[in-house]
C-alpha cells in the first residue's frame, strides 16, 4: 500500500541499498497518527511523548519484525542546543525556518518489504527523466577558511583535548525535478546501509549513512563509535581516563 507512493506529505521510507543478511528490510510509512515538531510543540512535549509510547509498544518478546510501528523522526545537528543534551557547544548562525530542530511522527501503518524472501521489489527505481542530476552546489565554507578549521583541530585531537571532531559544511543549490528520484540516484551513486527519505510537504530529507550511531533491540542497546582516540601519551588525565573507559565499553549493553 505505501511501498511505490512517496508523494504525500509526511510519508516516509527506510531502507538499505546495500543489501546484506544483516540489513534486508525496507519500511515504508504514511499517514501518522501524531505528529510532534520544534514548531508547535516544547522540548518536553518531546520527551514525554517519545517515553510514553515506547513503554506502552514495545513488545515483550523478540521481535521477528523489524518494526512494530512507532516513532520515525529527526534531531536535526542544530539539535544540540536542547537543554537535555547538556550540551555547552553554542551552535552556528542557523538559516531561519530550514529544518525543524526536530519531527517525528508515529506510524501505526505501513508495509515491510525483505528483499531476500520477497520478489520482484514494488519499490519505484530511478528514473533519470523526473530528477535533475546536474547542479551547481556553493558551500558555506571559503576553502582557506576549511583548511584553517581543519589544522585547528587537528592541534586539538593531537593535544588530547578532545578525541573526535566532525568538521561539516553547508552546501546549497537550487532544484528542479522529483525530490525522490534524486534520492534514488543518491542510493545509486553512494550506496549505504542505512539510507532514509522523509518526504513532510515542504521539505524532504534524504539519507544515505554508512554509520548507525545506536540501534536498540528488545532489552539491548548497541552502539557502533569506531572513532580513533588521540595517542594516550599526548592526552591530558581526562582524555585518558575517557579514553580507558571507551576501550574497556563493550559494543552490545544490556539497558536497564
């Protein structure tokens, strides 16, 4: 029913498009029952919201389904200004109105497509026709400027002060075509395990991540933070007692 229509507003698809024995599974959404935003509703409307239903749906026993319906969302980066972040970062200039700080929506309908056990895909391929693949991009950077940033903290991971730095900028273009035929022909040209588009109306948001940061199964959290430490001879105490307790954290926790 949702897996070959991502045109209305607030559908949404999760997937693969490097498809393993691990990741097989692609989920399509729409019509969510609740929607909370940065826009109309407070923090702790977020919270309170997102806890309340995941002690309400979360099944008992193993799933054998990828997903039961819930939550499907974004933080956006400027995100980590949220007081229950305890982030002290001050965040950069924000282009007003670009992107929520968050959205989620709760998705009580759907369709679940594996692609080992199931053939042919109903999912649409790319069309080369309906989506412009060819546009100038404009960072928000000067190149000089990037190589300043980049040798700074470079000096700062050398030092120990801090052992992972995500230097990002901002690259904006104008567009013409089909929002999800442009993110088919990301998956194409940078096949991921983790690929996402949300489609909320006026704006769309497509991913294609190699990384999945936390992943959460029953009565188990993983986490998969691969990130380098500073050399443990050039650290300060802190860094090293940080640095002893990332290496000594196993990769699967049991949560309480």
């Amino acid at each position: 029913m949702f897996l070959n229509n991502f045109s209305e507003k607030n559908s949404v698809l999760l997937e693969s498009s490097l498809v393993s024995q691990e990741s097989h599974h692609t989920i399509a959404a729409a019509a969510p029952s609740k929607i909370i935003s940065s826009t109309t509703h407070t923090e702790s409307d977020l919270w309170e919201a997102l806890n309340k239903t995941y002690e309400t749906d979360l099944p008992n026993d193993a799933p054998t389904s990828p997903f039961h319906g819930g939550w499907i969302g974004f933080f956006s980066y400027e995100a980590h200004t949220l007081s229950s972040f305890k982030n002290p970062c001050k965040s950069p200039q924000r282009t007003p109105d670009l992107t929520p700080l968050w959205w989620f929506g709760y998705y009580d309908q759907f369709d679940i497509y594996d692609h080992l056990n199931q053939s042919p895909s109903p999912i649409p391929v790319f069309n080369p026709t309906k989506a412009e693949t060819h546009f100038a991009c404009t960072p928000n950077f000067t190149k000089s400027d990037y190589q300043k940033a980049f040798f700074k903290i470079k000096h700062h991971l050398e030092m120990g002060d801090c052992y992972q730095v995500n230097l990002a900028q901002r690259f904006e273009s104008d567009f013409k075509g089909d929002p999800y035929q442009l993110y088919r022909k990301l998956c194409l040209t940078n096949p991921a395990p983790y690929a996402a588009y949300l489609n909320l109306g006026d704006l769309q948001i497509l991913s294609s991540s190699p990384e999945c940061f936390l992943a959460s199964m029953v009565q188990t959290l993983s986490h998969a933070l691969s990130k380098e430490l500073a050399p443990e001879a050039k650290q300060k105490p802190k860094m090293r007692a940080l640095s002893k307790t990332c290496k000594q954290t196993p990769r699967i926790t049991p949560s309480s």
